[in-house]
C-alpha cells in the first residue's frame, strides 16, 4: 500500500511535469508561428526595398552616363514648365 502511494505521488508529479512540458510546446509552437509570419513579411518588403533600389541604380547610372556624355539638357535649353534635373 505504501510502495502503491509512492508510485501514486510520482505519477502524478510526472503527469503535471509532462502538462508544463505541452503547454510550454504550445506556446513555443505559437511563437514559432509568428514568427514566420512576420519573417514572410519582412522578406517581401526586403525583396519590394531591393527592386526599388536596384530601379534608382540603374537610373542613377544613366543619368551619370548622360551627364558624362553630354547628353542632358543643359538649364537653357528647359522650358520654364519644365522640372529642372538637381545635379
């Protein structure tokens, strides 16, 4: 009867053990969604950030290459309507 209490009390002491453990799972499950979420998230906008980049190199470079070969307009030749180009 005793050894019975015994292996009662550690039963019961395994099973709480074992509740913390799957709540403990549940919560890290959770978080790990998330934050998969917020990852997918951030990757889109990453990839969003580096085209819009990759699009102002690109014309960066061919307003240089332009200003290198004299092929803008000089401020003379705008129209008044016209945007001037900041150099």
């Amino acid at each position: 009867l005793e050894n019975n209490t015994v292996l009662t009390d550690k039963l019961k002491k395994v099973q709480q053990e074992n509740e913390e453990l799957k709540a403990r799972m549940d919560k890290h499950m959770e978080l790990s969604r998330q934050l998969s979420t917020e990852q997918a998230v951030l990757q889109e906008s990453l990839e969003k950030e580096s085209k819009v980049n990759k699009r102002l190199s690109m014309e960066n470079e061919e307003l240089l290459w332009k200003l290198h070969n004299g092929d803008l307009c000089s401020p003379r030749k705008l129209s008044p309507s016209s945007p001037s180009v900041p150099l």
